[in-house]
C-alpha cells in the first residue's frame, strides 16, 4: 500500500515563504512523475508543478506560480518538495502531492492547507 504524506503547510503573511515536503511510503517501484496540485475553496483542482523523472528531470510549472515557485526531489527518500516563495493571498489552497508510476499507477496525498492572509 502506498501512502503520500505531505508536511510544511500553515499561515504565512503575502510577500512570505513556506516549504511543502510530501514522502511517499510502500512500495513503489519506480516513479516517472511527481507533481503538486492545490484547489482553492469553491474552484476546480489545479495543476502547480511537475517533475518528469526520465534521463534528467524535467520540471515544467503553471504560469501563475513561475519564477515564485520551484519543485524539487529526493530520489533516495521517494519525496518531493515545493520551495513557494514570495507568496500571494491567491495561493492560498488545499495542496496535494500527486505521483505517477511507468504503469500508470497514480496516487495522492491527503492535502495540507496553506492560507496566505495578512
């Protein structure tokens, strides 16, 4: 069984910083992709950042978060991580850790909340 646990959400002023973290536990053969995911109250989810794990990483972001937010991780620890900086009261979501296996197995985190407000 496979378990994502995300970590790092809270409160943090506009123009601040937060650091989401999510490990994957179980087992998991392989991952091809890692990505983040946020919904906002009353608003579909939506696609933050992506890692394509091939011979190197791509990462590829939404616009509205380029040059704010930057998506890394951790092969050795199966983890994946959301560096957001300088944060805007329209970040303020649910958000999710989303991984994806070369099988097309696909499994989310349980979401961690963060509330961008002054």
């Amino acid at each position: 069984q496979v378990q994502l646990v995300e970590s790092g959400g809270g409160l943090v002023q506009p123009g601040g910083s937060l650091r989401l973290s999510c490990a994957a536990s179980g087992t998991i053969a392989s991952i091809n992709v890692m990505a983040w995911y946020r919904q906002a109250p009353g608003k579909q989810r939506e696609f933050v950042a992506r890692i394509t794990i091939t011979s190197v990483d791509n990462t590829n972001s939404a616009d509205s978060v380029k040059g704010r937010f930057t998506i890394s991780r951790d092969n050795a620890k199966n983890a994946v991580y959301l560096q957001m900086n300088s944060l805007k009261p329209e970040d303020t979501a649910v958000y999710y850790c989303y991984i994806q296996t070369p099988r097309w197995e696909t499994y989310w985190g349980q979401g961690t909340q963060v509330t961008v407000s002054s």
